[in-house]
C-alpha cells in the first residue's frame, strides 16, 4: 500500500486556506486542504466584502499591506472568476462615508470631501443632512461568489480537500510538524499551515489567541437600488449587482454563539432605512451571522511559529476578504523560503508567548 503524502497541509477552507492553496499550488506545491465542515461556510460566507484600505478606518500599521492587497484585487478576481466561470461581482463604483464631526480629514488622498447637493446626485435614495460625506475610491466584492469562485478554482488546480475533516492536533516528531491528526485519520506532510480563523487557536500544541467576534448581517431586495457602499456610524450598505442590499453590522463578543437576534437585526434595519427612506419597502431576503477571527492586537497572525514546518494565516479580523490576495502571496512566499515582498514584523506570531509544551509525538 502506498500511503498518499502531501508537500503542504492547509488547515481550514475559509477564504484564506483557499486563496493560500491556489498561490502554493501554483509554485507547483501538492497540497491537502483539511475542512471541518465544508469550504467557505464560515467567516468568509458571512462577510460583507467592502476593500476598506482607508487610512481612517485601517490600524496603522495593517494599512500597507491592506493597501497592497487592495491593489491585488482586480487580477485576483479576474484570475478565479477565469478559473471558475463563477463572477464575484467585483464593484468599483466606490463608497459614500458620512462621519460624525469633522472626524475624517480631507486631506488624505483617497478622500474626497462631498457637498450635499454631490451626495444627493451621486446617490439620490439617501436621505437628506447626515454630516459631513465623503468619497472613497474603494471596492467590494461578493464573498459567497468569492468563497464559491476560489474553491472551483482550487479543486481545478488539483488542490485535494478533505471536507468533514476537523483536526485536532499536530503530528509532531523531534520538534518538527509532520502532518495533522483528525479524529478519523492521520494525514502526513512536512508542512503545516493553521487557516482555521477564530477556531485556530483550539489546535495543540501552539495556542494563537484568536477569538470570535460575532458580526449579525441581514440583506434586503427591491427598491431603491444603490450604487455606492454607504457607511455612517450606525450601520454600512452594500449593493450587489443583482439587486440586493446587504445591511450591517455588529461587532459583539459572543463566543461561538452564531445566532441571530431578532430585535438587534430590527435595528439594524432602521438605521439603514434613516440612511435610506425607500428601504423600508425593500423585501427582507435574510439574516445571519459569522465569527471573525479576533486577536487582542487587532492585526492578523502570519508566519513561522516556533514548530519547525509550522506555518500559520490567521487574525484578518474585518479585513480578511480585503487581505486574502496578499496574505495568500506571502505566505507562499515565507513558506517557500524567500523574502515576502512586504515587513510582517508586526504580525509575527512571536509577539504572542503563549506556546504550550511540545506535546510529546
Ligand atoms: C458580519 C461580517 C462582516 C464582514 N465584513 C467584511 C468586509 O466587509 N470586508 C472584509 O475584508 N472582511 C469582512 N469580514 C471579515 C472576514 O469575513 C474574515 O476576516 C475572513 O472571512 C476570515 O477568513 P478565514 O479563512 O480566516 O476564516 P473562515 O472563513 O472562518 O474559515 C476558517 C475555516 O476553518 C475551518 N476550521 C476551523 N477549525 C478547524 C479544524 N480544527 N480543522 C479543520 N478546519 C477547521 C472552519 O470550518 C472554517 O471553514 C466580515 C466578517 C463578518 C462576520
């Protein structure tokens, strides 16, 4: 019998487990991604898919690399959606963000400060008087288009999935990672790499301090149809194309607890029908509710750990679609031994000790 081996072992088929294995395989890595359930039911389905680089609104020291990945998106896309035949619905049509005082300075480049009589042609449905607008050139992105698209793609190039998989542990031998335990199998690789978003931290013997923040959504349909992505402080809306109207969205320390709250979702709702009159005769499609992969720094969880072979992609908090593209770029990179194209000092899983004994093998 010949027992299957695999360059690299990705655990945890969200958005960044998926990007990642497309960019290894394309350096000709083998590649097993390990699921719990199946790819793309988590985070990465539940997210709104704004490209949010704006200084403003970005930690500072994530805003380089959010901006990079920024840039990244067009052929990103353009390469999954070719991959896939499924269309992300990649929007650049930009966002309209009212702020409360004078909070956002206009003099940063990617703003441009509005007038009401602009805001009012840009986008008419809104209604009038919420404070100083302005206009960021950014994009969104269809997440479950995304997830569906990247997953295509990944099976397309070869990437082996194996759904129904939660690992639990690494196999470990002489201090060095040699593949994954799960509880029906064992899969062997001399590479690792923890994608497992807020459940990374449950995986022994490296305890990252990821934690779940839960974000409720809800998504609307019919009149008005918008163009733009429109934030205030209470709450953002984001179009897609064929229609819909995505409404959110709490940032709530729960646990693992992904229900919904019917009064929570009603308020959401109104605020976005002060935003927008005309929403209060848009149909209600759904609600819903995912975990974000938090870490006390806020700034996501990238690079070596200290188990040789072991890698981990982690802590993209509300940025992770934005960061998949350049966290999927350099990870390869770090893993294939080169110099990633960007500093990941700050996000190095050294800054957290928090390391269990070495589990024996
Ligand atoms: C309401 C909401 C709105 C958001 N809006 C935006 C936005 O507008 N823009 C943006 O950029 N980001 C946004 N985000 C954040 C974004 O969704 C996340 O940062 C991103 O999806 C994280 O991707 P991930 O692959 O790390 O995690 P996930 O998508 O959660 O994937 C992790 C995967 O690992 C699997 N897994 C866990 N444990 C194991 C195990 N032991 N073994 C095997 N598999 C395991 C899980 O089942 C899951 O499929 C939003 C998030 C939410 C909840």
């Amino acid at each position: 019998m010949t027992l299957q081996t695999w360059d690299a072992i990705i655990v945890g088929g969200g958005i960044i487990g998926l990007s990642l294995s497309i960019s290894m395989r394309k350096r000709g890595a083998r590649i097993l991604l390990v699921e719990r359930g199946e790819p793309g039911r988590e985070a990465s389905r539940a997210a709104a898919g704004m490209l949010v680089d704006f200084p403003e609104e970005t930690p500072a020291l994530l805003q380089p690399f959010a901006a990079a990945s920024a840039a990244m998106y067009p052929e990103f896309v353009h390469e999954l959606k070719d991959e896939s035949g499924i269309n992300p619905d990649l929007r650049g049509q930009g966002t309209i963000v009212f702020a409360p005082g004078e909070a956002y300075k206009s003099d940063h480049a990617p703003a441009e400060k509005l007038l009401p009589g602009q805001v009012a042609q840009l986008e008419p449905a809104l209604a009038a008087s919420h404070g100083p607008a302005f206009y960021l050139k950014e994009r969104s992105v269809d997440p479950r288009a995304l997830v569906a698209a990247a997953l295509k793609a990944a099976r397309h190039r070869g990437v082996d999935i194996s759904s129904g998989s939660a690992v639990t542990e690494l196999l470990l031998c002489d201090g060095r990672v040699e593949g994954v335990v799960t509880a029906k199998t064992t899969y062997r690789a001399p590479i690792v790499v923890n994608c497992a978003g807020a459940w990374a931290g449950q995986i022994s013997p490296h305890r990252f301090p990821t934690r779940p923040v839960k974000g409720q959504m809800l998504s609307v349909v019919g009149q008005p149809v918008l163009k733009h992505v429109i934030r205030s402080d209470e709450v953002y809306l984001v179009p897609r194309s064929d229609g819909r109207i995505l409404i959110g969205a709490t940032v709530e320390e729960a646990g693992f607890d992904k229900r919904t709250d019917a009064d929570t979702i009603h308020r959401m709702h109104q605020a976005a029908i002060r935003l927008v009159p005309a929403l209060e005769r848009a149909r209600v499609l759904e609600d819903w509710a995912g975990l974000r992969p938090g870490t006390p720094d806020d700034l996501p969880i990238l690079g070596a750990t200290g188990t040789a072979g072991y890698f981990v992609a982690t802590g993209h908090f509300r940025n992770g679609i934005l960061l998949a593209p350049v966290t999927a770029h350099v990870t390869a990179q770090v893993i294939a031994g080169a110099k990633p194209d960007y500093d990941l000092a700050a996000f190095s899983p050294e800054r957290f000790q928090q390391t269990e004994a070495l589990a024996p093998s």
